[in-house]
C-alpha cells in the first residue's frame, strides 16, 4: 500500500555518483513501489542537490528489513563514537 507520505529534510554530505563525488543538500525518504529492485515495496532515499540539476541525485530502493538494518546500523555506528568527535562535522 502506497501512503504518498515523504520525509523531507536538510542534509550535509557527499555521495559518490557515475561522474564523481556530489554535495547533498537534500533528502527524500518513501515508501513506494521500486523502479528496478525486485519487491512489491521498498523504502525509497533519494539524496540530491537540487541547484546542480536533476543529475545530481543518488536515489536508493531498499527492501524493508534492509532498510531497518541499515538504519540501525547507523544508529549504532553513531552511538560508538564520543559526542565530541561527532561535534566537529
């Protein structure tokens, strides 16, 4: 079941596309159906920078569950590290 409910946030980051190394601004986070991974669903991330134009994107379907483990992964990695080194971007 499709929601049309999309989180919208601000990032900092960079990401690695097919012509090099991309700044992101941007970031768009669903669940829909994928365009090319084979599930009914997927959570969807787009990452982008909308002022380079619509090829600076780095779009991701993830299956459900690898999305939880991603995210909690990351969660993880974050709690690792001393909040001080963390402060300093």
């Amino acid at each position: 079941m499709c929601t049309y409910q999309t989180e919208l946030l601000k990032v900092a980051g960079s990401g690695k596309g097919p012509a090099g190394w991309l700044r992101f601004t941007d970031a768009s986070v669903y669940v829909d159906h994928p365009v090319h991974a084979m599930a009914g669903h997927t959570v969807n991330v787009d990452l982008r920078n909308p002022a380079d134009g619509p090829s600076a994107r780095v779009a991701l379907e993830l299956h459900p569950q690898a999305a939880r483990e991603l995210a909690e992964a990351i969660l993880r990695s974050l709690a690792a590290v001393p909040e001080a080194v963390l402060a300093g971007g």
